[in-house]
C-alpha cells in the first residue's frame, strides 16, 4: 500500500534514451517486482545478491527487458496519493519454464533516480507489502 508526495522535477542529472523529462513535470513513483535467474559474474553481484548497480555506469541500471528476467511488474504515478491505497502488481511471465532463483523489489520516489533526475520533495512511503501466489 503506497501513499506518494509527488513532487515537481528539480533535479535532471540524465534519462534513458527516448525519455523527454523537464524541470517542473510531475515527478513518478515506481515500485517494481521482477523475478530472474540473474548470474552474478554477468550482474556484478555475488551468489546471495546477483545484481549490482552502479549508478555512475548506465550499464548497470535494472533493465526489465533483460535476458535474466523471468518476470516483471510495476506500478507507477506522477499524481500524489494522499491515502494509503491498496495496489496489485500483476507480473507478466516471459518465461513459465524457468525457475526463478532470485526476486528484485524496488521501491522509489523517483523513477529515474539511477540517473539523478526527480524531484527534491518527492517522498514515496510503502507499508503492507505482499507477496500472493
């Protein structure tokens, strides 16, 4: 269950090719899910923790297309949520043969706060998280 202060975009170090972002658009929050069987000699990581990112290397940044990921899911806002709302975040499979070895949860004020680019006021609280299956 989310509740989002959505702040005005302050802050823009950089975005993902293809994202237009200026100052003063809404920030967006983003919590994301992702199940994968990521190898740690190719994520940078180590057997309990396979992905690392390092954010002075875009390389690095969780890519949901990636060839690791099982499945994904995320939600999404650029409003503020001033009441703790229940959300679902159904996972797409791209893959019901593969196991899963590990589970990726993120929870961000700022979407694109890996490249430095949000806003200052922005302030994203979680509380009741599940896992359902």
């Amino acid at each position: 269950m989310p509740k989002y202060d959505c702040g005005k975009i302050d802050n823009i170090g950089g975005v993902p090719s293809g994202t237009t972002v200026k100052e003063g658009d809404p920030d967006r929050c983003q919590v994301f899910v992702a199940l994968g069987d990521w190898n740690p000699r190719k994520y940078g990581g180590s057997a309990n923790c396979p992905v690392q990112v390092n954010t002075t290397k875009p390389e690095t940044l969780f890519n949901p297309s990636s060839e690791a990921v099982i499945a994904y899911g995320a939600f999404t806002s650029d409003k503020t949520i001033a009441e703790w709302t229940r959300v679902e975040i159904p996972l797409d499979y791209v893959s019901t043969s593969r196991v899963p070895t590990h589970i990726i949860v993120s929870c961000a004020a700022s979407m694109l706060g890996d490249y430095f680019t949000g806003s200052s006021s922005s302030v994203l609280w979680v509380d009741d998280v599940r896992l359902e299956y």
